[in-house]
C-alpha cells in the first residue's frame, strides 16, 4: 500500500510514495499491519543505465513480498513490469483510505 501519511493511498504515482505499507490478512478475516518500508527512491526520475539500474527493479524489490499492489497512478510500463513478475495492480480513485483500498483488496485479490 502506497502511503505518505498512513491514512491515505499516495496520490500519483506508486514509485513516488514515502512509504509502502505492508498487509497480511490474518486467519480471523482481519487485515494486519505487517512492516512499514520507507522509500528511498522517492521523487528519483526513472532514468538509468547498466550501472545504475531504473527505478522499477527497485521498487519491486521493496515489494516483491506482496501479491496484490494498490496505486492511484501506475503507467503502463511500470504496470506490466509488476504483473509480469507476479504482482497484481490495483488501481484505485484519489483520495481512497487504507481502509477502503484493503476492502478492494478483499473483493479482487484474495477471492479463491
């Protein structure tokens, strides 16, 4: 979960949040605050070279514990590189709380 203020899904782009909030839903049905990774690619242009790889695979690493990923912006490249390595995008309206965007998870992503 994108965050800047632990309240909200980080309005923009995923790979500019200060902060990824990690879920687990629990065996009672409950979600549960995981682990708080902050981002130190924030604000970091998506340039770069074979020694300096983009800001993608970095991002991915941060997340790559996940299976579905919440966003209220992704590109389309950065959309397909996630799902090709296994994550699910969802894509959300501005201004969704966490709360809200884990009851979307629970409708899209943990359905059998």
């Amino acid at each position: 979960m994108p965050t800047d203020d632990g309240e909200t899904v980080k309005l923009g782009h995923f790979g500019d949040a200060k902060y990824y909030y990690h879920y687990v839903k629990e065996a009672n049905g409950e979600w549960s605050l995981r682990r708080i990774v902050e981002n130190p690619y924030t604000g970091q242009h998506e340039h770069g070279d074979e020694e300096e790889p983009t800001k993608r695979p970095r991002i991915y690493e941060l997340n790559k514990e996940c299976t579905c990923i919440v966003a209220t912006a992704f590109g389309p490249g950065g959309q397909q590189f996630m799902e090709e390595r296994g994550l699910r995008v969802v894509k959300v309206k501005p201004r969704t709380t966490i709360k809200e965007a884990l009851r979307i998870i629970d409708e899209l992503c943990t359905q059998a």
